[in-house]
C-alpha cells in the first residue's frame, strides 16, 4: 500500500467496482420492471379474456381455457366464494380467496334457453329489467404476487382482478396469472453475468492500472536514483535524466535540474566565499600578529598606530562578511518610513574625513519615503561614497531625485570610470579593478556587493554608468513606500 502504483489500481479497481455495481443493480432493476410489467400485461390479457366470456353468460364448462398451464384462472363471486378454477389448479395465494375447490351455483355461468329465446321476442325485448348481457370493468385491474400449483408443480405468479357483470347482474371477480418464472430465470442468468464477468473486469482494470501506472512513473525512479547518487556523491554538477514526453513527470525533471543548478551555483558560491573571506582575513591577522611579536620581543619597536589601523580593518572585514550572511539568510529589511532625501544630507554630514568634499543636490520633489532598514540603506550610500573617494581626482557628488515610482539616488566622481565590460563584474564579492592597489588602499571588494545586495532586498536596483564628469555614477533605485 505505500507504493504509488498499488494505492492507484487499489483506487481505479474499487471506483470501477463501485461503478459496475450500482450499474449493474440499475440494470437488474429496471429488467426486472419490464418483466413484472410484461408479465402484468399477460395476466390481466388472460383476465379480460375470461371476463368477457363470463360477461356473455358463456359457462364455466365452456369457458376457453387453452392456456390454463400457463395462465390459471380463478373465479369468485360477491362474497369472496370460489365459483371456477381452472383446470390443474390444486393450490393458489395471492387472489381474494385461496380456495381452489368452486361451490356449485345454478344461475351462474347458465345461458338461456331456446324457450327464453322465444319468450323474449314475443315480449318485444322487454327482459323486465335486466340487461341483455354483461359487461367486464374498465377499471385497471389490481395487481398482486402470488403463488399457484398447477399440476402438481408450484410456482410464483402476478395475479390480476377484473371484475366481470352477467346478463343477470351477478358481479364475478376473475383472478388470472401469469407466470414470474421467466422474469426470474432473465434476472438469474443477467446476475450470474454479471458476477462472472466482474471479477475478470476488475481483474484486467488492476492489472492495466498497475502496468500504465509503471510505465508512467518509470522516469520518476530513474529521477530518484539520480538524486540519492547525487546526494551520495555530493556532485552537483550530475543532472537527473529528462524524459521526451511533455507531461508533469517531465516539468519535475527540468524543476529539479533548475534547481540543482541553482544549488550548486549557490554552493560554489559559498566555497568561494569562504575561500575569499579567510584569504582577505588572513592578511590582516598576519599583520596584527606580526606588530605583537615584534612588540614582544622589542616593546620600543611598537608600531600602536598600525597595530590599531589592523584591527580596525579587521573589525570592518568581519562586520561586512557577517552582513553578507545574513543576506544571503534571507534577512528581510525592516519596514520602517524613510525619507531618503533627509538620510543622505545626514550619511553626508557625519563624513568629516573624507579627502575630497561630497557635493549633495536633493530636488524637492524627491520628499519621498521608503520602506526599509535605515541602516542597510546608509550603509549602501556610505558604500557608494566610499568608492567614489577612492577613486575620484577632485570631484564627489550625490543627487537625489524622483524616477517614476521611486527615489533615485545617484553617486558620481570623475574618476577613471568604469570600463563597461566590468560593470557586472565589479558587483561581485571581493573583486577589484585595479591589482596594483594595495589591500589597505583598495579595501576587501565586498562593498559594492553589499551594496547591490542590500538593494535587492529593499526591490531596489544598483547599476553604475559613465558620468557626464568622465568618472563613474552608480545609480540606486529603490521603490515609493506605499
């Protein structure tokens, strides 16, 4: 039961015999129906038939009766007395009377003489009141389930009353039936196929349920088996197998190879940071080491300016590579207001060293707000004009301003620039143009990732272009807080 495969022919086999029995219980039904009611129809056929002649004052000795066997007769009058049974009735029930054995009446079934005849004529039709002959009941008949032994052998039948009025105004009820037998023996043998043929039908659903179901599911083990080699292996640059077909079984395969490509994307990425972060450490620390060596062994040789610059430096390097992780966490910023206008006129105040002087343009129209972390955020601008100080001749400047539905904070030096088949490339984690610049000079080349990242998670974007100055202008964009 804990296979797919069986849970599915176990569902398909008991929904197909859920169906085919109710089908089948419909089908008996309503053949049963049509064959008590065609039975019906040849009991009160036979009834009427023995009415009329009884209606025609015919007597119960000449009563035609050829189909006696199939169809017995019996006859009561007013008070439920048996008058005529056909011949071979030796038990019956289900009619007014169960009695089969007639009690003898002269004025009943009897059929005037020539004497009567004549009299008759002479009296011009006048009968004395009396009608000149009977009449049969148009009412429908009423209908029962009975049992009758005709011959010695017992049977069911559907019995129907017609009533039956002689010429002498004697009311007669005629109980006439027809045989259930053939309803019977049709229901029989439609149940018997039905219950032959149910087993084999379910039998052939499972089996077809169970082989499409294989079939169908064939890749998905051949998926899995990749995933536990993967998994084994930790190589995840192997793919599972992609299967030709257009179905949800192969949107699976191409999801989980998007997603293995995505993982160990992030993965090397990882590894690369980590491998960056403790080459980038490891220079600091062997610098501080050294100066405390050499302080050790020569207190006077202390170099406590560059002792304090290295731990400095250090604190940042740890400070920025504790921020990245907890991006790529997926720490969300804050939701609190910010007027961007305002938070840069305040990054730009507190900035009292910087070698060359931050020009700030703020339009008016820029009052905007956004949501977000207020530190993130002055990170990304302190970021910003760290790089343009680094690399600026005489000029730094930041404009802020509106740009559709959001604020654009623009950061400009006239620098060397920004070659544009780098501008990609200077986003990523502790990369730097320039090689010659030494490590104290050029930083770790984490900021403008930091930067980037930051923007991302506010549904911002960070791009840089060439200023009208010569140098760089990178251009943060960050959404209207709604």
């Amino acid at each position: 039961m804990r296979s797919v495969r069986a849970r599915a022919a176990i569902g398909a086999t008991l929904v197909v015999a859920v169906a085919l029995v109710a089908a089948g219980l419909a089908v008996l039904l309503v053949l049963r129906d049509n064959l008590i009611g065609q039975a019906d129809l040849q009991a009160e056929v036979a009834a009427r038939e023995v009415a009329g002649q009884l209606a025609l004052d015919t007597r119960y000795e000449d009563l035609d009766l050829d189909d006696a066997e199939d169809h017995p007769v019996q006859v009561t009058d007013e008070e439920g007395r048996v008058v005529f049974v056909s011949k071979g009735l030796q038990a019956v029930s289900g009619t007014r009377s169960p009695g089969v054995s007639p009690v003898p009446s002269a004025s009943v079934g009897a059929t005037a003489s020539p004497d009567d005849d004549d009299d008759d004529d002479d009296d011009d039709g006048d009968d004395g009141g009396r009608p000149a002959r009977g009449e049969v009941s148009s009412d429908d008949p009423d209908l029962s389930d009975g049992t009758a032994t005709v011959d010695g052998k017992h049977a069911d039948y559907r019995f129907a009353a017609v009533e039956a009025t002689t010429s002498a105004g004697i009311t007669l009820t005629v109980h006439a039936g027809a045989p259930l037998a053939p309803e019977q023996e049709a229901v029989d043998t439609v149940r018997g196929a039905m219950l032959t043929g149910l087993p084999v039908l379910l039998a052939v659903v499972a089996g077809v349920t169970w082989l499409v179901t294989r079939r169908a599911l064939r890749p998905v083990e051949g998926i899995r088996r990749e995933m536990a080699a993967i998994t084994a292996s930790e190589d995840l640059a192997r793919r599972v197998p992609e299967p030709d077909s257009r179905d949800e079984i192969a949107a699976l395969a191409r999801t989980t190879n998007e997603t293995l490509t995505v993982l160990e994307a992030s993965v090397e990425r990882q590894r690369r940071f980590v491998a960056d972060a403790s080459h980038e450490l490891r220079s600091p620390i062997a610098s501080l080491r050294t100066q405390l060596e050499v302080a050790e062994a020569h207190p006077e040789l202390l170099d406590l300016p560059g002792a304090v610059a290295d731990t400095v430096r250090l604190q940042a390097l740890a400070a920025d590579l504790l921020l990245l992780a907890r991006l790529d966490a997926g720490e969300k910023p804050g939701a609190a207001r910010l007027e961007v206008g305002a938070l840069v006129r305040e990054e730009v105040s507190q900035r009292a060293g910087d070698r060359i002087p931050v020009t700030v343009e703020v339009a008016e129209e820029a009052a905007y707000e956004v949501n977000g972390s207020r530190g993130q955020v002055a990170r990304v601008v302190g970021n910003l004009l760290d790089n343009a100080q680094r690399h600026a001749e005489g000029l730094v400047a930041v404009s802020v301003a509106a740009d559709g539905r959001g604020v654009r904070v623009e950061v400009r030096d006239d620098g060397a620039g920004v070659p544009e088949d780098e501008r990609e490339r200077i986003f990523e984690r502790f990369v730097r143009l320039d090689d010659a610049r030494s490590r104290d000079d050029g930083g770790a080349g984490l900021g403008l990732a930091i930067a980037r990242d930051v923007a991302a998670r506010h549904g911002g974007t960070l791009t840089v272009h060439r200023a009208p100055e010569g140098g760089a202008a990178f251009r943060l964009w960050l959404p209207r807080g709604e």
